[in-house]
C-alpha cells in the first residue's frame, strides 16, 4: 500500500471548533493532518465507507455516543484504528474508565501538548505494526490478526516456519528470559519447553498447518525453564503470508495467583507430610462425599496400591530414609492419576484411591500400568538407585456392597490376592461369585431392567466421533441408558453387571441394535458403533434376525459397525471369528475396541481383520507424557495401515492428547473433549423388544 502524504482522522464533536482546533494543533507541529467532522452516527458510517482512517478522536463530552458505542461502530470497517478520547476534566479514575471502555488514551481537550504526544504515539505504533504484518500476510488475515494483536497485546507471540522461530515479539523473549533476539530466533519452538511435552507441541504445529487446529484449542505444557506448577498456555493459528505459511503461537501471560498464607496452611494440614496425599480421615470424608455424586458416564472404582516387600527396601536405605522411597512412590502414582482422581494415605505404606473410569477393566489396566512403570523405574535415596514393584487391588464402585467398609474391605481382598500372586501385578476383584448379597442384589435389578424394557424405558446416548486425518461425517459411538421410574438416567456400570449375570444381555444388545438402525434413519448418520456382549457374539442366530431389522428399516447394513473388546474376542476368538465372517458377509463392519499395546498383538488383526481399531482409552492420560507409550501406538498405526485398518482414539479428554495422536498418525478420536455423551430423544427409538416377561432374555 502507497504511504500516503497526510493523516487522515475523524474527529468526533458536535462542535466544528473541536476539528479546526485538533487540526490545528497537529499542523503547527508539522503534521499534514486532514480532519474529518463528524457529528452524527449516519455521518460516521458514510465516512467509514468512504475513507481510510488512521485515528478517530471522540470529544465525549459533545458527541452523542459513547466509547463503546463508537468502538463497536468502526469495528465493521476498522476494528485496529486506535480511538483517543477528550474530555474537558480529565483525571486518573476517567483515564482507568475510558481505556477499559476500549479507548486507547483520554486526553484533556486544553493539553495540547500530551495531545500530540499520544497522537504521535498511537500512530507510530499503528503504522509500524500494519507495516510488519502486510509482510506476513495478506490484507484480509492481517486485519484479523492485527485486531487480536490489539486485544491481547500482553500476550507472548511467535511465528514458526517448519518449526523455527522467525519473529516473536518483546513478550516472548521476556517470558522465555531471552538475552536478546539471538536465543529465540532461528531456533526450534520445542527447545523453549520440556521434554514431556514436545510430542503435543509437534502434533500440534503440524495439524495446525494442515488445517486441522481448531480455534479454541489450547496446550498445556511446562517452559523449559519452569519448576513443578509452571504452565503455560499454547494457541495455535496458521497464517499466510508472500514467504509461504506460518504458525503464530501465541501464549496468554501465566497467572501467578497467590493464595492466603492460611487457606495454604489449612489445606497442608489436611496432606500427609510424606505423599502429599490426604490423611487418612480428610480422604474418607472427600470418598464419602463422591461416592454420592455419580459420574456422569462410566463408573467410579476404588484402588488399594501397596509396595511389594517393603521391609527389604528398609534394610537397603534404612529406616530414616524409607519415608523418602515412599514420597517417591507417592509422586509417581500421582503422575499417573486422572484429574478426578482423588487418593489417601491409608495406613503405612497403601495408599487408596478413588478413580473415575469407562468400566472396571479400565480401572484394571490402570493399576496394571502403575505396575509396570513402577517396576521400570528407578528410585534414588542419596543417589543410591532403589528398585521397587508393587500390587495394585482394584474393584468397582456398586450396590452389591452394603457399606464403605465393606468396600474398602473387598479392595484390601483384591490386593491381598495380587500379593498372594507373587506381587508385582493388579488384580480385579469381580462380583461374579454366588452369595446371597449378590443374589439379593441382583433380584432388585432384574426386576427394573425388565419392568424397562417393557416400559420402553432404554434410551440412546450418543458420542461423536471426530476426524484427525480427514473430517467425520456423522460418525457416532451409540451408548445405553435406562430410564428409572422417577425419569432419571441410569448409567451402564449399574445395571449391566446385573444383567451379565442373569442371561439379559442378549435382549438388551438386541434393543441397542434395533434402536441404532432407527437412529442412523432418523439422524441419516454414516457410521455408527454399537458394543456386544460376549453372549450376542457367540448367538448363532444374531445375524439372520439383524437382517431382517435393515430389510425392514431399509437401511444398507454398512452404516452398522459391531464393536467388541480385544480381550473378549482373543477369549473367545473361535466364536469371534465365526460371527465376524457372518457380519462381513451381511455388510456389516467390525470394530475391536480397548486395543493395547503392551505385546504385540498383531495377529488377532490378521485373524480377525477389523475394520476399525479403537486404541484403549486407558492409555491416553499418560499418552502425551510418556515416548515408550508413544512409539508403541505409532507401531499400531503403521501396523494398521499396512492391513488397512482405521484407528480411533477412545476417551480423549484434552488438547495435548489430541496433538499427540495427530502426529502418530490416528485417523480419528473419541471423548468428553469431542463431546459428552448426550441421549437421543424418545420419539426416534423403537418399542421395547418383547411385551411379556416369558420373552425377555430369550431372543
């Protein structure tokens, strides 16, 4: 764009004196000002429209609007002009007032001096600016930009080319301690954070360049130079420009709250000295509290984690030193744990925990995985290197137990039985046994689940599937809630269990296929993801009666993907593999969900040969920290490809993650950060099964 000879500013007054006075005062300073009287909104508007501005000043005090009236106007045209305000009495509280109104000064209307001051000031900083951005980027991002520069001018900014730093501005070299501009530019972005994060930070700039970085999205990661607590926040955005694409990473200033001296020594006083965990009675309180808030979706599972002969680590350090091998123990558990977990100190060295999980397996595979880390890592007492493993006791949260005692109990069993094994290992308790609690307890739930199967009281509850590599199209993972008598949502984790052992499932999975093809007519869906229990796999009949439901709704079988666990299909792989070959034949697709990669499990996909793979949802909390785990999914995906098998995230629950799974190659992603499970209105599902009770539970 041509510099032009004069500085074109509109001046807002209903008094013409108001411009003869600003213009003056700028040309007798050697400006080549040309004002523009503006005494109307309408006026403004035509001027907008018409002329270029370079600066608006408002005389608040003989102008019909206001600062932010004024703000929003030449917003449609101009939204990074700068806006000087005038009053005749200026002080500092009117000063404070006008620029949180949006204004970039408030000046005395009789200092003519500051007048010029902060006009040279803000027109410096307007065309020094646009200047540098018309070289990054076309005129219509450079507005937007430009405009968000403004806003957030505190913010820490850089834009990366193929990875190195090319510019960043003031902000960023103070936040990263920069000497001078020779320690940021033309270095990689991922030598300013650690080392644990640099895998999101990679997935992110490169999803960002290839246009699959949403706005909104934001990283959590640690400076290189920061201590434990250190966060920093990460916006992504792609940007073009003559010299090609770039990402602007942009870093809001971290917030350094302090807290009252009192409320941190009152929440000290409730931590064990030692793990940081709660003491034993601040933990049972908080437990008491949770377990009368259900989750919202899986089920809630209580972990007793103990350290496998801990006597002997005594004699090797000592006893002084056995409560720092314990807080090492503590820090890595904690590590490992989800945001709404919560753990105690019970009593010595166990340690107890309430998780939040999808299902007790997924409670199982996590002590399983505290497990192995544990036994991989290496403690050191006096730079004395200590190795350690430990058992894991695990149940799930349920009815069946009367009392908080008799869970903690039961949790205590689970682990006395991974010890009894040898240590070192994690053991799910399940209530599989026959006894008179269980049987009492199931006779209640048999009772509603087949007064609601009756009652069509089943619903749909419905999570979209994302797109990593390309987009997805109405791809839904379809759930099952019941609905009790006082209209509330049941979740799976409490009815379920009952229903595997007392021969329902085959009617209730018959309830979840019927309601998913009139689901995908309804929503006109393209995929949609329906789990079977182990007893649908192996009903020889299945199939036939899933054909008529798609010749009756008129619906192509493809649309339909059958999913099972990849533990269940290997126990019963010769049954698996017979009704798989059945869905093939009929059209509809395979999924194996909650896949692994602790061995190698490649020949279950050439057996089975999937459609889909869904990596275990386990996985993903320590997914963006952990490089072992890293390139074990990456040998999934590449094994995958090769076989032609799409690969779907389970339980996604934030940005890291995402940018992780993005660089290894994950073609799609499910979870709370997609979205919650959300259950589908009643009218688009089908009538109960089955009208009589002789009916349920032999289809």
């Amino acid at each position: 764009m041509t510099e032009r000879k004069y500085i074109a500013i509109a001046v807002l007054t209903d008094k013409e004196e108001d411009v003869e006075l600003v213009n003056g005062t700028l040309r007798h300073a050697g400006h080549a000002a040309h004002c523009h009287w503006v005494e109307s909104s309408r006026r403004f508007d035509e001027l907008l429209d018409k002329e270029e501005i370079e600066l608006v000043i408002l005389n608040e005090d003989r102008y019909p609007a206001k600062i932010h009236q004024v703000i929003k106007q030449k917003g449609v045209f101009y939204p990074e002009v700068p806006l000087l305000a005038l009053r005749k009495v200026v002080d500092e509280d009117s000063i404070l007032e006008a620029m949180n109104a949006g204004a970039c000064d408030l000046v005395s209307i009789d200092n003519k001096k500051r007048l010029l001051m902060v006009v040279d000031r803000e027109l410096r900083a307007y065309r020094v600016e646009r200047a540098l951005n018309s070289t990054l980027t076309s005129a219509t991002v450079y507005r937007r930009q430009l405009n968000d520069y403004m806003a957030n001018a505190a913010s820490a900014i850089a834009f990366v080319q193929e990875g190195i730093i090319v510019e960043a501005n003031k902000s960023w070299f103070d936040l990263f301690r920069a000497k001078d501009k020779s320690d940021v530019i033309g270095l990689p972005l991922m030598d300013n954070f650690s080392d644990e994060n640099k895998a999101a930070i990679k997935g992110a700039v490169v999803a960002t360049m290839k246009g699959k970085w949403k706005p909104g999205h934001k990283l959590s990661v640690r400076p290189a130079f920061g201590g434990e607590g250190t966060n920093l926040e990460l916006d992504f955005r792609l940007t073009d420009s003559d010299a090609g694409p770039y990402v602007q990473v942009r870093i809001a200033p971290p917030r350094n709250a302090i807290e009252e001296p009192t409320k941190l020594a009152h929440e000290a006083l409730k931590r064990d000295p030692t793990t940081l965990f709660l003491h034993r009675a601040q933990f049972l309180d908080r437990l008491k509290k949770r377990l009368k808030n259900k989750p919202k979706s899986g089920l809630q599972a209580l972990a007793i984690i103990k350290p496998d002969d801990f006597s002997q680590v005594r004699a090797n350090v000592g006893i002084l030193d056995t409560e720092d091998v314990l807080g090492q123990f503590a820090e890595e558990i904690r590590k490992r744990m989800h945001p709404r977990d919560v753990a105690g100190r019970f009593e010595g060295t166990v340690i107890i925990a309430l998780l939040e999980r999808g299902n007790d397996r997924d409670a199982e595979a996590w002590g399983q995985q505290l497990v192995e880390h544990i036994k991989k890592h290496t403690f050191k007492v006096r730079k004395q290197p200590v190795k350690l493993t430990c058992s894991v006791g695990v149940i799930a949260v349920s009815g069946v137990y009367a009392d908080l005692e008799e869970m903690i109990s039961a949790a205590m069993e689970a682990q006395e039985h991974a010890r009894e094994q040898g240590g070192n290992c994690a053991y799910l308790l399940e209530s599989r046994e026959e006894s008179t609690r269980i049987r009492k307890y199931d006779k209640i739930w048999v009772k509603h689940i087949k007064a609601a199967l009756m009652d069509n009281r089943f619903r749909l509850a419905q999570l979209p599937i994302a797109g990593l590599r390309s987009d997805a199209d109405k791809m839904y993972d379809l759930l099952v809630r019941m609905i009790d008598q006082q209209g509330n949502a049941v979740l799976p984790s409490e009815f379920l269990p009952a229903a595997e052992r007392n021969n329902l499932m085959k009617t209730i999975d018959r309830w979840m296929i019927t309601a998913s093809i009139e689901f995908c007519v309804a929503h006109k869906a393209q995929k949609v993801f329906v789990r079977l229990s182990h007893h649908s796999m192996q009903d020889e009949s299945l199939v036939e009666w899933m054909q008529g439901e798609f010749e009756r709704n008129g619906l192509d079988p493809a649309h339909l993907c059958i999913q099972f666990p990849e533990e269940e299909a290997a126990k019963y792989i010769k049954e698996t593999r017979q009704t798989v070959a059945a869905f093939r034949k009929l059209g509809v697709e395979f999924a194996l969900e909650h896949y692994g990669v602790e061995q190698n499990r490649m020949q279950i996909l050439d057996m089975l040969k999937p459609n889909y793979i869904k990596i275990d949802g386990e996985l993903m909390h320590s997914l963006s920290k952990d490089t072992d785990m890293q390139q074990a999914v990456r040998k999934v995906c590449e094994a995958a490809q090769q076989r032609q098998i799409e690969t779907i995230a389970e339980r996604v629950e934030n940005a890291n993650e995402m940018a992780v799974l993005f660089q290894l190659g994950v073609h799609y992603m499910q979870g709370h950060y997609v979205h919650e499970p959300e259950v589908v209105l009643e009218e688009t599902l089908p009538e109960a099964p089955s009208t009589t009770l002789e009916a349920i539970g032999n289809p």
